[in-house]
C-alpha cells in the first residue's frame, strides 16, 4: 500500500493508522500549496483527481479515498489490533458517529482559517463555531481516555489531528483542560510520534 498525504493535514491520522496497526506500507508527500506534484514529480491529479489528500492506493491497484473510508478500511484489515469496534455493533455506529461529527463539524470549521480568500467575518463565524464544538467534545471526553470504549481507535486518530491545527490558527485547545490532556498524551503514543517524526512535525532525534 502506498499513503500519499501533506504534513500535517488531515491525511496525518490515516498516517497514525497505518503505523497503529503495524503495516508495511509507502508513503509519499504532496505539495498542496504549489503545483500539487508528489515529492518524486508526478501529477497528483492522475493518482487521485480529486486533487487532496488523504489517498490510499492499494496493492491490487485500488485507489480509495476520502479519510474516514481509508481509516476504517485500515482498521478492518488488523481487528486484533481493536482500532475500530466490530461491525454490527452499537459502538461501531458510535464510532461512525464521531467520525462524522469531527468530519463536519470541526475539520470544516478549521478550513476558513487556513484560506488567504476567506473574510475576516467569516473567520470570526467559523472560530465561534469551533469554540461551541470543541466545548461539546470537552464535556463528552471528560475524564476518558479515548472517544469510543476503551481503546484508541481511528477516532482518536483522525480528533488528534484536528485538535493540532489550533497551534497554526491562533486557537488555544488550553481552554479545555480536557482536551488539552487528550491530546498532550495521544501525542505520546509511540505510533504517533513515529508518524509525527515521519512528516516533519517534530524532531526526529
């Protein structure tokens, strides 16, 4: 399997997925803000005309999409690894449940704030909606360990990812002291160190 992603987007949690579940896998970056070439040079549009990241492409050949599809995908193929709740059950649809919330509710809210086009009203309307959205998680997450049950699951990978772009759009997660803790100790997770390492968001030594 090969992952193509950009450092740091949301592409980052099927990266922690991948390392979470212990495969062998490629990975290779795009460059979003240029021409959207790979890092080897070829057209990402011919690989995924939909022209973002996250892209899976399989080793049939298959190439799937869209990051929750690729999460679950993933997390399908390693069951022993319990990163996602068995299909049927009512804490796989809860699950489900997050991943379109965060989906929605919070990766979008966060897309005004990185677009040079948007208004300074529309930014301001879109921080609000974090704010009231970030708040709901905090209480939910309480003192939990992680979203669903007691296991990290794609879940806590994909809400990880997000909760980081704060650092980048002035929005200090500090002010939920749950949230807060959540993410300083997911970031501690060896898988997501690895992956952080992997895509140049921290130091690799």
């Amino acid at each position: 399997m090969k992952l193509y992603y950009a450092p740091g987007a949301c592409s980052l949690a099927p990266h922690i997925v991948l390392e979470e579940g212990g495969f062998t896998y490629e990975s290779e970056a795009i460059d979003l803000r240029g021409n959207r070439t790979t890092s080897s040079g070829k057209d990402f549009s011919e690989i995924n005309p939909k022209g973002y990241v996250p892209t899976l492409v399989l080793d049939d050949g298959q190439v799937l999409t869209e990051g929750p599809a690729i999460n679950q995908y993933l997390a399908d193929r390693v069951p022993e690894k319990k990163l996602v709740p068995p299909n049927g059950s009512m804490e796989r649809y809860r699950l489900q449940e997050w991943l379109a919330f965060i989906s929605t509710e919070l990766h979008k809210s966060f897309s005004p704030l990185f677009n040079p086009a948007a208004s300074d009203d529309w930014k301001k309307a879109s921080m609000e909606t974090l704010d009231r959205r970030l708040t709901y998680i905090a209480q939910q997450l309480g003192s939990k360990q992680f979203l669903v049950g007691d296991n990290f699951t794609i879940a806590d990978a994909y809400l990880f990812t997000v909760l980081g772009w704060g650092q980048y759009v002035g929005l200090d997660i500090g002010k939920w002291p749950a949230l807060k803790e959540y993410h300083s100790r997911i970031f501690m997770r060896p898988a997501v160190q690895a992956t952080l390492k992997a895509e140049g968001l921290i130091p690799s030594a």
